[in-house]
C-alpha cells in the first residue's frame, strides 16, 4: 500500500495505520514502566504498598475523566448547509479530526478559487474538484464512524452531502461534455469550446456552494477566521440560479458514493 495517493497526497489509509503503529508502541513502553514501577512497590512494606496504590488509582482515575471529556464530549455546532438549511451538528475530537482534514482538502484545491472568465483552465478546474471528490470518499472510508445523536447530525453528513448536492450534479453535467469536445478536438483551444462560457457560469455557481461547505467544515473543526485562511471569496451566486444540472447527462467515469 502506498503512503501517498496520485499528486503527493498522504494516504488516509497509511495515515490511520502509521497513527495505530504508534499508539501500539506507546502503550508497550507505557506497560514496561508500569512494570517496573510495580516491581518496585513490591519492595516496601504493606502500609505504604497500600498508600503508593491507592494514591495511583486516584489520580489514574482523574486523568482518565478528564482524558474522556476532552475526547468524547460531544459539542453543538450549527452550520448552513448549502440547498438546505441550517443544521444542528454533534462533534468531538475524532469529527473534528476529519472535518480540519475536510477543510484543508477543500481550500487548498481550485475548488474555491475562481476563475476570470479569460483566464484559468476549466480543465483544471474540473480535473480537482474530480480529485476532491475521490478524496472525500476516501477520508470518509479511513476515518471511523462518528457517533451518531439525536440532538445533531455528523461531520459525514456534511462531507457525503458536498459529495451528493453540490460535486455530483456539476461534474456529471460538465465532465463528459468537455472530454467529448477534447477527443473531437485533441489540438483545440479550451476558449474554442462552444459551452466554454456557460461551464464557467456553473463553476461559479457550484464554487459558491464549495466554499459555503469549506467554511462548514472549519466551523465542525474550530477553526477561527477561516475566511481569512482561504483568502478569495466567490462571488455570490445570481438571484433564482439553479444548479445548472441537467439529468441527459452521462456520468461516466465519475466515482459515485456507496447507496
């Protein structure tokens, strides 16, 4: 297995295996200490073995409280969720693990970064939002299952429903169409391309819809000024724009999520 995907990205999977690795060797040297201090105790005499333990015990079981509530307390966040609405979110620290690493993997893509109508290449474009979506699934399939609560969704909610509502529609709607101009032209200009100014139109708008969720994703993750962390803010989509999708399209060669 790889430790790095396509481009130079860390693998999610080498990721979560090199973080059990050392959490393996941790607690082995943990246990040898532990050992040895035992040995140790042994040596004394009764009245302080007893002493030694329970003094041990106690402030075990402080620090075992206080390391629970830290990473298995469950916070509120509410968070607007592009065509929807705003929604209630439970997290801890595993959920806002996987949405700061939702976050960088939005913000750091073209993703969000939109073009001039003169400029840029909608290739590229449409090449890392086709990256970002295979690499949302892939977080999702590394990271574990976020406890689910009445009271909220999950950080995989937001993720699959980019995935679903925003990334789908656009790439089944624009990938096949560009690629049948590039096999009909293979030497042409991308501005010679008769839909170059309407796929640009629906980059815009779906870009819009990214950034919406990157900032979702900062939020779920507690970071702070997060649009200052991303730097270029979209601009707001036109009054009664759609999603541009348009259910003719072929969505082949597109990663689809698991139903």
């Amino acid at each position: 297995m790889s430790a790095t995907q396509p481009g130079g990205a860390p693998n999610p999977r080498w990721r979560v295996l090199r973080g059990t690795t050392f959490r393996l060797l941790g607690a082995a040297v943990i246990g040898a200490l532990t050992g040895l201090a035992v040995f140790s105790l042994t040596q004394v005499t009764n009245r302080s073995l007893f002493a030694i333990t329970g003094g041990v015990a106690g402030a075990a079981a402080v620090l075992a409280v206080q390391w629970y509530q830290r990473t298995a307390r469950l916070t509120e966040v509410k968070v607007t969720v592009p065509q929807l609405s705003e929604l209630t979110f439970a997290v801890n620290n595993d959920a806002r693990q996987v949405a700061w690493q939702m976050f960088v993997e939005t913000v750091t893509r073209v993703s969000t970064q939109p073009l001039a109508s003169d400029q840029g290449v909608v290739r590229e474009a449409l090449s890392s939002m086709y990256g970002l979506f295979a690499t949302t699934r892939e977080t999702l399939k590394a990271s574990r299952p976020t406890a689910t609560v009445p009271s909220g969704q999950t950080v995989e909610y937001l993720a699959i429903t980019m995935l679903n509502q925003a990334l789908r529609p656009f790439l089944s709607q624009w990938h096949p169409r560009l690629q049948e101009f590039e096999r009909a032209h293979p030497d042409g200009q991308e501005s010679a391309w008769p839909e170059n100014a309407a796929c640009r139109a629906a980059l815009r708008e779906v870009q819009r819809d990214i950034y919406e969720y990157a900032i979702g994703f900062a939020r779920l993750a507690g970071v702070r000024e997060a649009e200052a962390l991303i730097g270029v803010v979209p601009a707001p989509r036109s009054p009664g724009a759609g999603n541009g999708s348009d259910d003719r399209s072929s969505t082949d060669g597109l990663p689809r999520t698991r139903s």
